[in-house]
C-alpha cells in the first residue's frame, strides 16, 4: 500500500506544468505549456465530484454522450460539481428539455438516481464480497494530491488533444486573405489574420492552449493550405510559434488589464454594469433574457426557415420576423460569441439581421433596452452635437474652424451639423490619416454600389457609405466589403453602423477607436471602464462642459 501511494505521488510531480514561457526574470506569467505524460489508468472521471470546476462538468457530461450545446449550459450557468450534485429533476429538466437526455443526467447524479431502497441487501452473499477494512497507515483521504485531484488533471489534460482534433481550420475568412488564398500569395496582413483566427479557435477549447495545441493547429493548416508551408523543417514550425506568441501577447495583455481569460466568450458576471468593453472585443454583454434557454435543434431549424421564407418576399414583415429573431436570440448569441465566423456567414443565417428594425431589437435584447434608437437619437442630435459645434468653435485648432466656419449661423441644417460633428470627433479623437473613412465615406450617386463598397481599401469593419446627389442622399451601411443594408437617413445609418460592433462582437478599428467609445460612452451611455488616454478625457470634459452651458 505504502508502494503504491509513492507512485501515485510521483505521478502526480508529473502532471505539474513546465512553464516554457516564463519572463526574463524568472517568474512565469501564464500556463502555455508542453503536454506531460498522462498515465493510462487515470484519462477518464468515473462520477462527479464536489471537486471539480465548471469546465470540468461540461467535459464529464460530454464524454457521457451529451451534445456540447447542452453541456455548455451548465457552464454558463456556473455550475460546477459541488452544485451538480445538488441538482434537482426540476432544475435538470430548465436546463435540458428533452427527456431523453434529463434521464441520462438524472442518472449521474447519486442523489437522484431511482434505486429500489434494499437493493444492496438484496444481493447474494456470494456475489457481493465485504472490502477488507482500511488500516490508519494507509490514507485513503480523496482530496490527497495523489488521488482525486491528480484524477481531475488527468482526465482534463488528456481531453485537449481531443478539443483540438474535433476543430476544422475555416473555409472563409476575410476576403483580403480570401484573395490571398486564392493567389497562393500571403502577405504578413494576412497571415497574422489568420494566425489571430487559428488562436480564437484554440480558446474556444481551452482557456490556456498548450505548444501542443498550436502544432496540432499549424499541422492541419498546411494540410489544407500545402503552399504556405515552410521551406525548411517540419513545414508548420513558423506557424506554431506565431500561435504561441499571439497566445503569451494576449494573456499578458488580459492579466495586465485584470481580465480573467477562462474562455473565448467575452462574457462576465457583473451584477449592476452589465456592459462593459472587456479585453480584445468591443463589448461583453452577461444580459438575461426573456429567453431563459436555448431552442433545441429541430425548433431552431423550423423558426430559421421561416424567417429565410419570409426575407425571400418583396416586402418582408418586421411584425412576423420579430418574434422569430427573439426566439432564436440564445442560440444566435451562441453562434456570434463561440464560433469564429465572417459577417456575411452570420448574416446568411439570420438574414433579418439586415432589416433596420431587427437591428434595433437586437441592440435592445443584449443591452436589456427597448427604447435604445429612441434615445441614442435625441442623445446624438438634440444633446451632443451642438456641443460638440460650440467646442469646434471655441477651439484654437485651425483645423477645427475651418470645419465649423462652413455652417450657417442659424444652425436650421439639421443633417449638415450631424456630419461636422462626426468630423470633428474624427479629427480631435481619431488617430492616423483619414480616420473619418472607417466611419463614413462619400460617393457619387452614379457610382455603383458594390464596385465602390469592394473597391475600398479600408479594412472589412461596418460604415456608413453615402451616394450623395445633386437633391438626393442615400445612406447604406456597409460590411466586409458588401452592403449590409440599407437606412432611409444619416442618423438611423450611424445608429445601425454602431449596433453592428455590438450585434456581431466586432473589434473597433484603431483608427476610429476612441471615437466609437466615445459613443458608447455617451451618446449610448454604456460605459466600458478601460484606461481612457489623456486626449480622450481633456476633449470629453469640454464637450460635456459645453453640454452643461446650453
């Protein structure tokens, strides 16, 4: 007995982790590591423990045999092994709907299990034999390092292999690597967009991949794509350590803001401020819903069919799609916050997403707001943008005048005041040449549409594209080189634009940055708590000073 708690100390030496990339000065700063050896006998948890974390549960329930969708619920409702175990059938049956699948649950947990009471007392002496008594040497204690605990790392760690071969490199990507792809040509654009698409997915699988993981990415990325394999070595070596290193950048940059990177959803619990700009995405929206669970498949299948059939006639009727698009918002957030997809690819799926009305019911689903166009409308022109004009005209800044001295004293131009006042964001807050451009771009009204949306070289990132006439302006609002959709004036297009980033969990470009939190952080009033630079709080105080004066 003696030997063999020994060994199981020694395996469990083993499964500690080799910090490779640990700082200069010794210390490491995160977990991407190489895979240690995983006894044989130790790959699978038999039961659930009060031990185990949420991510845990979910892979113990998928390995029974139940689907990830309905696994990953008892993540997202933070359920860890401590409160599986003190499930009730009622409880069970809010999370999983179909009885089939409440039934096999039902049975992993002890306490619910339907077991005739004497069922113990019933069997034959001579099948079931009493196990020898425990001597006091020999502790037998299941939290000791040697046992449970070392189970738990096992069976988690020989899991990521198996995370990582069930992932498929994507069929689309952005079309400036579309283009590359096609040509058999990258350039470094695109391939670190690629290698950030190939990371997202190894976070999708575990919150801090391994040097194992990225081979395994690298490999199966040359064996789709032979030609960008390397000259020399292995062929996916150069591929391997861009994902390494874009992992190190992105946990050092998340444990410098304070952000914890348990999974690729940008999603956290915070009981009052429930939106918040959180690490590499825009927005992390943790929002309930009238919603409470997700559709089952074949009930998602029928309300998508509907609503492709309804956005198939001449007038589609926002009275009939809106429902549909609220009955499917759980999955739909599912699919745009865990799956690392295009626009267009979601689009396609939802196409209601491309009505102004849809937009505007989503906004107000994720941010818990019916009334959110409404009043980012008055924010913008009634509020905002004659202190932002007075601002402009105050200012020293020849730039700024010369933006302002066009208007006419009277201020009656409405749509003329909008568009100064987005210059002038864009000039005081924007950062390198022609940051107005990832915002909103002008043409002429003979131009064609989707020759000039393809033609822009800016990269893929929702804007308003206006053709403007000699009596006439339409407003179109444009993504990934396409139009999105269409908007009837210049306010409703600069709401929609800004929904987009919320509505698809986009990045802000950098260009425009501090000018789309400035909406978020006024006109929206959703403030994002990140470190604000000098610029953007002198110029934001002015703004709301000028704002107090009127």
């Amino acid at each position: 007995m003696a030997e063999s708690i020994a060994s199981q100390e020694i395996d469990w030496r083993d499964y500690h982790h080799t910090d490779e990339y640990a700082s200069d000065d010794g210390a490491s700063d995160f977990d991407i590591t190489k895979e240690t050896r995983v006894s044989t006998d130790e790959t699978q948890v038999d039961e659930i423990t009060d031990l185990m974390t949420e991510d845990d549960v979910a892979q113990f329930l998928r390995e029974k045999g139940i689907p990830s969708n309905y696994c990953d619920k008892f993540r997202e409702n933070f359920i860890d092994g401590k409160e599986f175990l003190s499930l009730t059938k009622d409880e069970v049956k809010a999370l999983v709907p179909p009885i089939g699948l409440v039934k096999k649950i039902i049975r992993l947990i002890p306490s619910l299990k339907c077991q005739p009471q004497d069922q113990a007392s019933a069997a034959p002496e001579s099948v079931t034999k009493p196990s020898p008594p425990t001597s006091m040497s020999s502790n037998s204690n299941p939290s000791t390092p040697g046992s449970t605990s070392g189970t738990l790392r096992s069976a988690c760690r020989s899991t990521r292999s198996e995370d990582v071969a069930s992932l498929s490199i994507p069929d689309i990507w952005r079309p400036e690597v579309m283009q590359c792809l096609k040509n058999k040509y990258l350039t470094d654009s695109a391939r670190n967009e690629m290698v950030r698409c190939l990371v997202n997915l190894l976070f999708s699988v575990s919150h801090k991949p391994t040097r194992l993981q990225c081979d395994e990415m690298a490999r199966k990325l040359i064996l789709k794509y032979p030609f960008v394999k390397d000259e020399l070595g292995n062929g996916y070596q150069s591929w391997s350590d861009k994902m390494v290193e874009r992992i190190r950048n992105v946990i050092k940059r998340d444990r410098k803001k304070g952000v914890q990177t348990e999974s690729v959803t940008p999603t956290v619990k915070r009981p009052k401020k429930q939106t918040v700009l959180l690490g590499r995405y825009p927005v992390a929206v943790s929002v309930e819903n009238s919603v409470e669970i997700a559709e089952d498949s074949e009930s998602l299948e029928q309300h998508i069919k509907a609503m492709k059939d309804e956005m198939s006639k001449q007038r589609p009727r926002d009275s009939l799609l809106a429902p549909l698009m609220k009955s499917t918002y759980r999955n739909r957030r599912n699919f745009i916050l865990y799956e690392t997809v295009a626009v267009t690819t979601i689009a396609e799926k939802y196409p209601a997403l491309s009505r102004p009305a849809m937009i505007e019911q989503e906004m107000g689903l994720i941010l818990n707001n019916a009334g959110l166009k409404a009043h980012f409308m008055h924010q913008w022109t009634v509020a905002y943008v004659p202190a932002i004009v007075e601002y402009a005209r105050n200012s020293k800044k020849k730039c700024l005048c010369a933006l302002v001295n066009e208007l006419p004293c009277d201020e009656e131009d409405d749509l003329l005041m909008q568009l100064t006042a987005l210059k002038v964001l864009a000039v005081i807050l924007g950062k390198g040449n022609q940051p107005l451009c990832y915002i909103y771009q002008e043409h002429g009204v003979s131009e064609n549409i989707e020759r000039a949306c393809s033609k822009t070289p800016i990269r893929n990132q929702p804007r308003i594209a206006a053709f403007v006439g000699d009596s006439l302006t339409e407003y179109f609002v444009v993504c990934e080189q396409k139009v999105f959709c269409k908007a009837p004036n210049f306010k409703l297009a600069l709401f929609i634009t800004f929904s987009c980033y919320f509505c698809f969990n986009l990045e802000y470009p950098e260009a425009a940055k501090w000018v789309f939190l400035f909406f978020q952080d006024f006109i929206l009033e959703q403030p994002d708590h990140t470190k604000k630079c000098a610029t953007y709080l002198s110029v934001t105080s002015d703004i709301k000073h000028k704002l107090l004066l009127r």
